[in-house]
C-alpha cells in the first residue's frame, strides 16, 4: 500500500495511491499517516479493505497538488554513514566495522520536490540518494536481523542532503553538515513492508541536471536494514513512526576528482528507488 500526505506545508491530510493509480482522500478514515497508524494494524487492515473494495474514498486532482514527506509527528531520524561497499571505496574510507550513526532533527524534513535550501555559507552542499526504513512497533534490545525486518512498518525515498565542509572539516560531530534546513526530502509515498518483500534488492538513482550521478542497489549496503535495526535497538528504542536513512550508493560529489561538482543554486536533482517513487528538487541559496 502506497500511503503519503497531501497539502500545504502543516496543512498535510492522509492520502494513498490506489491499484490504479489514482489518489484517494483518506482523511474520512485516519487522520495522519504516522507512527499510530503504523503500530494499528486494524485501522491499517480498514484502509487497505477500503482501497480494495473501491470503497467511497473521494478523489483528488494530482495536478497542482503538493506532496509532502509521507511520514507526519517523526519522532527521530537516525542516519547510517558509509553503509555502502562502494561508497566507502569512492572517498577511500575502510568499511566500518560497526554501523556509523549520526541524527538529523525532524524540523529538516521536506516534501520529495520542495525547493531545498543551500545554506549560507555553504561552498560542499551534496547529495545522497537513500532507503529510508519507517518503524512499525516499538523495538528494544532485539537479538536478531529476522526481528529487525519484523519491526519495520515501511520503506521510503530520502534525499540526505548534506553540507561536508560543516560535516567534516568544522569538527565535531557529523550532524552540523546534516541538519541544516529542508536537507531531508522524504516520499513521495510511504509503502507498507508487506509490498517490499526483500528491501536488499533494490536499485537506487540519483541525476543531477540531466547528469546519471548514483546508480546503485541495496545489496551493496554493508549492514543490511534488518542488521540495522537490531544494531540501533540495543543502543536506543526505536518507536512507530521514526525514520532510518540506510546510506547511500557510490556516487556522491564528495567522492569525484577535483573540482568536486558540489551543488549550486538553480541544480536540479531527481532520485529514485525501485518501487518507491521518485523525487525532485530545486536547489536554492538560503
């Protein structure tokens, strides 16, 4: 099931993309597509009978229609660096031997084709196509990667937009080269798990201005999503509705000969993942 939020920025209502592909209003059923919905399997099981009856669900015109990240009232965003054989060779890192983890804050979140913002300042601002895993139940202290797949609720498209100057040679933490505003595009749907049967599979694609950037697949991720939830439960609960970015694909600006083709104003980047939809961004000076 193909579930996302349609709307003005804070003005978002539930919606989902039925089996023809057409979007339907779910406000009349839920009121969010969130971490409740995700954790309630019996509201879940009514929207799904819904859309298989061909139930009532109003429609709505696409055209003009905003698309905002599919996911609302995201409790935590936990990124994982260099989880990608490919990436890690391309800027000459050892593959880690335990998950690197940073977090982006959930103000960052963006529509999959807002405008993203470069920030003041910023001369490496670069992007990074990612699987993006939505928790379903609360985990805790899991013991193995089959419970780790079990606990996911969904699979989203993530641009982790990130600034490496701030990220890297500023000092400290990661994280003041990946919170800076609208750097983490989400949707444009959320799918449900059960449409996503083997999440290491699938390819991932990033253009910039036309340009093929990124052209990876899941099955060159170091730690694999189930590994990866297991791996974060032992050190912090994972709750319905928080969002794991998985890392990305070689590909990235970082990793290119001198001079690096980090983004400017006026960029356009589009992404993809296999059965996950497709964004695309303006890129524009804060």
């Amino acid at each position: 099931m193909k579930l996302l939020r349609v709307g003005p920025v804070g003005a978002e209502r539930p919606a989902v993309l039925d089996q023809d592909g057409s979007l339907r209003d779910l406000s009349g059923l839920i009121t969010d597509v969130d971490g409740a919905l995700l954790a309630d399997d019996s509201v879940l099981s009514r929207v799904r009978e819904a859309v298989a009856s061909g139930e009532l669900l109003p429609a709505l015109e696409a055209e003009g229609l905003r698309i905002g990240a599919p996911v609302g009232r995201i409790g935590k965003i936990v990124g994982i660096g260099l989880n990608y054989f490919g990436h890690a060779a391309e800027i000459g890192a050892e593959a880690p031997a335990e998950p690197i983890l940073f977090l982006k804050a959930a103000d960052t979140v963006a529509g999959p084709d807002d405008t993203v913002l470069i920030p003041r300042g910023s001369v490496k601002t670069d992007w990074e196509a990612e699987l993006g895993v939505v928790i379903g139940s609360t985990a805790r202290y899991l013991s193995s990667a089959e419970e780790g797949l079990a606990h996911v609720g969904g699979y989203v498209l993530v641009n982790d937009v990130s600034e490496r100057e701030f990220q890297i040679e500023r000092g400290g933490t990661w994280d003041k080269g990946k919170n800076c505003e609208t750097f983490t595009p989400i949707g444009p749907w959320l799918v449900t798990a059960d449409e996503i049967p083997d999440p290491q599979v699938l390819d991932v694609r990033l253009w910039v201005n036309g340009e093929l950037e990124q052209d990876g697949n899941t099955a060159d991720q170091i730690f694999p999503v189930g590994e990866v939830v297991r791996y974060l439960s032992r050190f912090m609960t994972l709750y319905p509705g928080d969002v794991i970015i998985t890392g990305t694909p070689a590909g990235v600006a970082m990793g290119r000969p001198e001079p690096k083709p980090y983004l400017r104003a006026g960029d356009v980047v589009e992404l993809e993942i296999e059965g996950l939809g497709r964004q695309r961004q303006v890129f524009k000076n804060a």
